[in-house]
C-alpha cells in the first residue's frame, strides 16, 4: 500500500450532517482542512445521495445537504479542503508534544485503489457518527434479516429494498422512517412492532417541543402509514424469525407489563429489519484517550463541553458521538465545532453565530433527551433471548452461555465476559453483540451501566479491519506522533 502524506490546521474524520457542516465552516473562515470519508461522497448515513440529482426517498434536510454541497465546491476547488473520500481512518495517534500534530492514516475502500494516506493536524473533529444496536432474537442470523438502518442505507443509496413484504421491530421512531420509506418505495410493510408506549414521549414535553420541525417529519409519517396501510402495534414485539435459509415468517408479541410476553401470533413475511436505536462509533477517540461518559440511552459517548471541546487538547467531537440524537443535533454541534476551531487558531473570535447555534445545540439535546426516555430497552430479556440463541455470531457465542458465565463465573461486566466467552472477539469486535452482552451482564437497567463496564466493548486497537498484507507494507516508523499499542 504507497501512502500519502498530507498536512493541515484541521482534519475531520467524519463527512456526515456534524463533520460536513464543520469542514465547510473551518475552511470558510481560512483554515486549510481535510476531510476524511469512508464513503465516497460526503453525507453520512443520513444523506446518502446517489451521484445524480435525485432525492432519495424518505430524505431530509436536502436543503441544508445542497447548499453545503456547494459551499464544499468551492473550497475543494481552490485546495482549501482536501476530500479523502473512500478513505478509512485504521489508526490515530495523539501529539507527542505541545507543538506536534494529531497523525492519521487511511486506507482506500474502495477495493480497486491501494492508495492510503498519513494526515497529519494541528486540531481534530472526530465525527463518525454511530451503528445500530441489535437485540438477538431466535432466527436473527437467517438471511434476509437486516438492520434497520441498514434497510434505510441500502434503500437510499441504491434504491434497494430488501423484501416484497417485511415486517420492521425494535424501538424508537427511526422504525417509522425506515417503514414510510420501504412502503413507499413498494413493500409491503406488514407491521412496524414498537416495543414501547408512544406515550412515554409524555414524561418530556419540553423535548417534543424544543424541536417543532420532528412534528411534521411525524405527521408525514403517518400520512404514509394510513395510506400505504401499515399497521403500527405500540407495545409488540418480534419474538422469533422463521426459515431454514431465509426468512419465511415472524412471531410477534404482545409486551405486557414488566415485559411480559403474550398474544403470540405470526405473520409471512420474505424480509425483517430491526433497530433498538444507535450507538457511537467511538474507537479513535478511545484511541486518543478521550474522556467518556454513559448516555440516558445507555450508550458510551464522548464527553465534550459546551464548544465541542474534548478532554484532550486540540480534539474535537460532533454529532453521534457525542450522543445519539440525529442529524440536526450533529449540524448544530458540527457548526459549533468548526467555530471553535477558528477561534481556537485564531482565525475568526467567537460571535453571536456561536450563539446561535450554542441555542440549536440545546434545542437539540433536549431533544434527544426525550427521545431516550421514550425508548427504553426491553425490562425482561430471558424471554426474549432464549439461552439457545447465538449472541456473538462471530465466535458463535449464545445467551446461554454468557449467561451461565455471569452467574456461574460470576463475570461482572461485559469486559469478563468478553475474556470468558469470547463474545465480541470476532471480526466485528463486538459491534453487533455489544448491546447484548452489555445487557446480559449487567441488566437492562441502563442507569446502572458505567463507563469502565462498557469501555471493553467499545475500544479496538486497529479502528477498522485493514489486511495484514497492506499494513507489513507500511514503514510505521516514519509516521510522526506517538503509534497506539
Ligand atoms: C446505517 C444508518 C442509517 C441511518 N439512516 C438515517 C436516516 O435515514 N434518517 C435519520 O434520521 N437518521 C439516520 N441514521 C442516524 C444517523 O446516525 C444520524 O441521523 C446522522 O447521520 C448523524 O450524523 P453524524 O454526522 O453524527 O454521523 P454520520 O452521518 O453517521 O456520519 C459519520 C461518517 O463518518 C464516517 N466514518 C466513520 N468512521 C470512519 C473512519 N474510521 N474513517 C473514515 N470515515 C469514517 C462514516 O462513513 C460516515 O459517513 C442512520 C444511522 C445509521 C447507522
């Protein structure tokens, strides 16, 4: 692999809502910036946009994405950005003294090219969003069963929808969006099953009506559901999937009180997709050794304070991992972040802009607040995921025996988990069974959930998985910084 090196005032790992909004507002007041995707165009996981002109459905915001796009232009143009695009960070070390620079390095993904590169930054925005947590269910692993947000990528980027008749479960109300959208683009959504009561948006009206604009995402939702006859079951859940080696039906439930299970029936179905939310992307800024905290939602997000600074100096954060709460939190907190960074540089002092959105950013997080309230993880989950069912697909680890290793091992945390069962070694290093082996282990009380219990599910030494081939290649030892373990 040949490598590259590049050297700004800013990188921005992260072109989605929060790393885009910051890359065009730092280079705009001056600072040279590179911005680093693994896609090949910027975006995000929320617009994701074909090459031509075409909305995708159930896109938001598109407002807000073209004059973003066109303020980029410009600057791509006259070398003030430079867009690594289809580059993934693998690795990020921090300065090594006050006056060094934040070293990164990529490789390509788009599987044709070998060409990484080393960037090195005086100041570093890491927004790199977050992934859905997933909840095992018998049959969970048969093909045809998808994330939900996977559903949405696939059918915003490509148009692809990934059954005739699909039935979508977890919590929270990205399971409308990704049901308007499937129904839309011609599926027939057989049910949207959420776990929770809608009503539970009641215990935080001041979330609901910090951000007015989700009330007509919502009632755009609804339109749909009525029209494309979907029907939406509040407290039901999918129990099980059926097939042997695709997806030919679901179980659902009736979730009664303290998660009690009954009233099971089935439904045919060719495709599931299922969301309990998201959580961050956070293993660069475990790498640098940024400060944590656990999120109402039980997540593990970074902790900034109110200008998107970090606990290390010259790091920024922005957006998902910051804690979850979509894509209008991650542009306000991405316009913040790129003001900070001019004022930190010295390029443009804070003014009444920062403020604003300072204001948004608030709006936002009350939002967000809300919306983690509402949608709470299951209370009772030995119904729910029987003993039988594989846990950690990777190392094909099920319930049943993470189970027995807490009690029987007495294996406290999701770390000793880890080292007892093997779940979450795999490749994926525990990013689809992290939800579950945290709940496993600890319960699904998130308030009782730290940072030094979730930590070991969230931190990887190599960010994302690069071949062996291309990093014997690298000569490590000419990389500026200090290299992570
Ligand atoms: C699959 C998926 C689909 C979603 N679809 C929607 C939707 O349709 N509607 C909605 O409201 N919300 C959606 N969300 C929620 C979404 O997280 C937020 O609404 C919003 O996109 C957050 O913006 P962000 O800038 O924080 O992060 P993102 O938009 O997630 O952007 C982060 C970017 O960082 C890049 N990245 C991450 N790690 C690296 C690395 N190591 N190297 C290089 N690049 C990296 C990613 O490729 C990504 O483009 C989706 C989430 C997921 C996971």
């Amino acid at each position: 692999m040949s490598e590259i090196r590049v050297q700004v005032d800013f990188a921005v790992v992260g072109g989605g809502p929060a790393g885009l909004t910051a890359a065009v507002i730092a280079a705009e007041g001056g600072a040279n910036v590179a911005l680093i995707d693994f896609n090949a165009r910027v975006g995000g996981q929320y617009w994701r946009h074909g090459a031509g002109e075409a909305t995708p459905i159930g896109q938001h915001h598109t407002t807000e994405l073209r004059s973003l796009i066109a303020r980029l232009k410009p600057l791509v143009s006259s070398g003030r950005v430079r867009e690594l695009l289809g580059q993934q960070v693998w690795n990020v070390a921090a300065p090594n003294s006050p006056s060094g620079a934040f070293s990164l390095r990529t490789t390509a993904t788009t599987g044709t090219s070998d060409q990484g590169y080393c960037v090195e930054a005086q100041r570093l925005l890491v927004a790199t969003g977050a992934y859905d947590r997933q909840l095992p269910i018998p049959g969970w692993t048969l093909p045809g069963v998808v994330a939900a947000g996977g559903a949405q990528a696939l059918l915003k980027e490509h148009g692809y929808v990934v059954g005739k008749r699909i039935a979508v479960g977890g919590t929270g109300p990205f399971l409308l969006s990704v049901a308007a959208g499937l129904a839309r683009a011609g599926a027939a959504v057989v049910s949207v099953c959420e776990y929770n009561s809608p009503l539970l948006w009641a215990r935080t009206p001041i979330g609901i009506i910090s951000q007015p604009g989700k009330a007509g995402e919502g009632a755009q939702y609804v339109g749909t559901f009525i029209h494309k006859r979907i029907p939406y079951l509040p407290r039901h859940v999918i129990t099980e999937i059926h097939g042997s080696d695709h997806v030919t039906g679901v179980t659902i439930a009736k979730v009664g009180r303290n998660g009690t299970l009954f009233a099971h029936r089935t439904k045919q179905v060719d495709a599931v997709a299922l969301g309990w939310g998201f959580t961050p992307q956070l293993e660069l800024l475990e790498a640098l050794g940024a400060s944590m905290r656990v999120d109402s939602d039980g997540s593990l997000v970074a902790r900034v304070d109110h200008t998107q600074r970090s606990s290390v100096p010259g790091l920024y954060v922005a957006g998902e991992a910051t804690g979850v709460g979509g894509a209008t939190k991650a542009m306000a907190e991405g316009e913040v972040a790129g003001l900070t960074v001019l004022h930190d540089v010295g390029l443009e002092s804070r003014t009444s802009r920062v403020t604003q959105a300072l204001k948004r950013v608030a709006r936002a997080n009350r939002f967000a607040h809300a919306l983690h309230n509402a949608s709470p993880l299951p209370a009772n989950l030995e119904t729910l995921i029987p003993d039988s069912v594989a846990v950690c697909r990777c190392e094909e680890v099920t319930a049943g025996v993470i189970r027995a290793a807490t009690t029987e091992l007495e294996t406290a945390t999701p770390r000793d988990g880890k080292i007892t069962t093997r779940a979450g070694m795999g490749r994926c290093q525990g990013r689809e069974c992290g939800l579950a082996v945290s709940c496993l282990s600890l319960g699904t009380d998130t308030r009782n959930w730290s940072i030094d219990a979730l930590r070991p599910t969230q931190k990887r030494a190599i960010a994302t998985p690069i071949s062996l081939g291309a990093l014997a290649e690298l000569d490590l030892n000419s990389s500026s910084g200090k290299d992570n373990e």
